[in-house]
C-alpha cells in the first residue's frame, strides 16, 4: 500500500502542528509522498503566509515590505528554531527578497509559502525534497497540464523512496521556467497530481476537520459527518459552496480510481470522509449532503405560444453568451422561461440583456426576481427511491416556506430547490431535520 498525504496549512501552521504531522507520517511507512501547504493561521486573527508574500509582493513602499517579509521569516524560523532542526533559509530568503525587487511575478511570489515550507517539513522528516517547479506543469489558465506532467513526474517519483513535493505551484508549461500556481487553496490538486503519478492506493488529505459534514455547521448545529461520498455528489455539493477540498481536484485521479479520505490532523482517530469514484456501500442516509447559496436572481420571459417557437431557448441563451453571462438553471412551462442567473453578475448587464432578450425574442413580458437562494440536496441514496421530493417540500411546508423553483436531473442524484433568501437557513434546517434527525428516530439502517 502506497500513500500520497497532504496536509493543509492549519496543519503545518507552526512547531506543534509540524510534530502532528510528523506522528502521522511516522506511524505508518506507507505515507510515502508528502504534500505541504504554507503555514496557515495559528489563530483566528492570524495571516496565512501566503497572504503575507501576496502582501510583501504588492507593498506600496520599503518600509511594509520589510515589515511584512520579516513577519515571513519569523514564521519559518520560528519552526525551525522550535523543531531544533539543522537547517537555514537564509540563502533562501535573499534569493527571494531579490526576486521580489526584480519583480519577477506575482505567482512567484505566493509559491514561496508552500516551496519554504516543503525545505523545512523534508529536512524534518529526512525524507527527499522535490521542487515542485521541476516536476508539475500548469498552463496559463492555472489547470494542470497532464501531457507535461505525467511522464516527467512519475519517473521522479518511481526513484524516491519518500519525498516531499510541495503543494500549490508549478512551472509554466511553456519553457520559459515561470513558476505558476494554481488558484487558492490549489495544494488540493497537487496532491491528486501526485496520487495519479506515483500510482498509489489511497490519497489522505489532513486539514483541520473531521471530512465533509452533512450541511454548513454555521446553519445546522453539529451535523452528521459524511463517512463515505463519490466524486460527482462531492462536485455537486462543492459546487453549492461545501469547501474542505478545492473543486479542481477531483479532476487527475477521476479516471484512476483512487479514492481521497479527509482527516483531521488534530484528531487522527476520527474515521474522516472517503471519497471514491463510485461504491456499494449504502448511504446512512436518504441523503449525502445539503448545501446552498445565496445570491441567484431570476429571469422570467413569457410569450404565447412560446413552445411551438424553434430556437426560441437558443436565442435567449445566445443574448447571455453575448453578455459573456452563464446560468445555472433554465426551468420552463409552456408559455414561460425561466433563466436562474447569479444575481451579481447579472446585475452588472442587466439592461443590455433585457434589450437583448427583446430584440431576439419579443416576449410579451420580462419579470426579474433577485432574491433567490438555491439549495441542493444530494444523494447517490435518492436514486429510484420513492418519496425523497414529497419529503423535501413537506419539510418546507411545514416551515410556511414556499419554493419558488424545483429542479432535478435525470441522473437523480440531486434535487435543487429555490427559496427566498429569507428563507435559505431554515431550508436547511428543515431539511436536514427531516432527512436525518427524523430518519435516525425512525431507525432507516
Ligand atoms: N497556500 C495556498 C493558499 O493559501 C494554497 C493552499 O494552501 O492550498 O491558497
């Protein structure tokens, strides 16, 4: 058994956290490939490092960027000093400092949390350090090149016994040694990068929770943790705003069957969340997670006659192309279309696209809504199952709330619901109350 094991800032944030980290990897041989983030917070008011360099690279004058870049510097030594490690980033630091004057670029500048901190946790541990500049290829759109990437790096990786890659960057896949990131919270995708290539058998991803809870602790209290969830209900609640693992990282292992567990580096006994590609194990529940966001604004276009016009839905939707607008959701009647759009980016072109809808449509009346929230309710466990809707909207009828939009794909693994922003937390709750509180009186499992 082979591991790739990723940990998250708040996991490496400071000597403490580092000496978790290392219990973790010690007491278990096959966590062979080790994928650092930067130091994050060590407390609720604290700045992540790479807040700091983004902070350092932009300083308007000599004076913060030598406050800032000494407030870096602390924080690496104070590890190192703590950790009593033989090891300086003196060198380092003036190498850095000087690319910083030279201005030599923005991602440069952020890569150095996860590079620095990839020196120190090898030094630590004794395990091989590669730079991930030599060995990862990002385009210019900051996804993963795999064309560039695969062969280069699971050559590397097939050499080394144990190493440490850090998270977040890479060359730009250009020849011209740029160093690119991904975009924030990217170290996600470096670890799958590295799961793909050394070819291992499971990808641990340590952050400081105990794997995807069932809805937003912030709106449900101590809610369920998903024990186990495949990667299309992961996309679909990540897309509604679930964050513990940035979305893109699905992507490099999709197609290689590895499945990724989230842990909690302060609690390793907690069991964490397993994400596979697909699995016979039955859900504990109807249903895997609800997730929501606020924020949607609707468009609804009436005209009669509407559904014997061809290419009417296309000619609308070729106005938010224009618009460079996409959508969320299109629910339609026979005489209505209904475009559910985020409401900011809506609002920003606004006129021109209700001018543009008429010109292309001449409907017989435009109505804008602007206060929808969408919440999604997500579960392989729906799939021809009876009764998971009705259950949905007596949860919401019984809380005197009115849906305003009911959408669900045919692949029956999610049912998305609009309701008035008002009305979004007790959604929720009222969901998630019938779905699990009532589920586990009446003993479903
Ligand atoms: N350190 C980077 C960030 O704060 C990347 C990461 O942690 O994954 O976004």
């Amino acid at each position: 058994m082979n591991k790739v094991v990723k940990f998250g800032g708040s996991s490496l944030a400071d000597a403490t956290q580092f000496k978790k980290v290392a219990n973790i990897i010690n007491s278990d041989k096959s966590r062979r490939f080790v994928v650092p983030s930067a130091p994050g917070k060590r407390f609720k008011e604290d700045t992540k490092v790479t807040d700091l360099l983004y902070q350092a690279y932009n300083a308007k004058d000599q004076d913060t960027f030598k406050k800032t870049f000494d407030l870096i510097k602390k924080r690496y030594q104070d590890i190192i000093d703590e950790l009593k490690l033989d090891c300086s980033l003196d060198k380092e630091f003036e190498v850095i400092e000087k690319a910083f004057t030279d201005k030599i670029g923005i991602d440069y500048a952020a890569s150095r949390g996860e590079y620095l901190n990839g020196i120190v946790l090898a030094n630590y541990l004794g395990f091989e350090f590669i730079d991930a500049s030599e060995v990862i290829f990002i385009d210019e759109n900051g996804n993963y090149d795999p064309e560039k990437t695969d062969p280069i790096l699971s050559k590397r990786l097939s050499t080394v016994k144990n190493c440490v890659i850090p998270g977040f960057y890479g060359s730009l896949n250009d020849d011209s040694n740029t160093i690119k990131t991904f975009s924030r919270g990217g170290s996600d995708i470096t670890g799958s990068i590295v799961a793909r290539n050394g070819h291992v058998d499971l990808y641990e991803n340590w952050t400081d929770v105990s794997g995807f809870l069932v809805a937003d602790p912030r709106i449900v209290k101590n809610p369920d943790t998903i024990a186990t969830i495949t990667y299309k209900e992961l996309r679909e609640l990540s897309y509604m705003g679930a964050s513990v693992l940035h979305e893109n990282s699905i992507f490099p292992i999709r197609n290689e069957g590895i499945p990724i567990q989230i842990k909690n580096t302060n609690r390793p006994e907690d069991e964490g969340t397993l994400i596979v590609e697909t699995t016979c194990h039955k859900p504990d529940h109807v249903i895997t997670g609800i997730a929501g966001r606020q924020g949607f604004a609707t468009i609804s276009i009436e005209k009669d006659m509407m559904n014997s016009e061809i290419g009417f839905g296309r000619r609308v939707l070729q106005v938010l192309e224009d618009n460079q607008l996409s959508f969320e959701h299109t629910p339609s009647g026979i005489d209505t279309m209904n475009i559910i759009v985020e409401a900011n980016s809506f609002i920003d072109h606004e006129q021109q696209i209700l001018a543009g809808i008429h010109r292309a449509v001449q409907p017989d009346s435009i109505e804008l809504e602007s206060d929808l929230a969408l919440i999604a309710i997500v579960g392989r466990g729906m799939k021809d199952g009876r009764g998971t809707a009705a259950k949905v909207f007596t949860a919401l009828a019984k809380e005197n709330i009115n849906i305003k939009m009911i959408d669900q794909g045919s692949s029956e693994l999610n049912i998305i619901v609009g309701v008035k922003n008002v009305h979004f937390k007790n959604a929720i709750r009222a969901i998630y109350h019938t779905f699990i509180d009532e589920e586990k009186k009446s003993g479903f499992n």
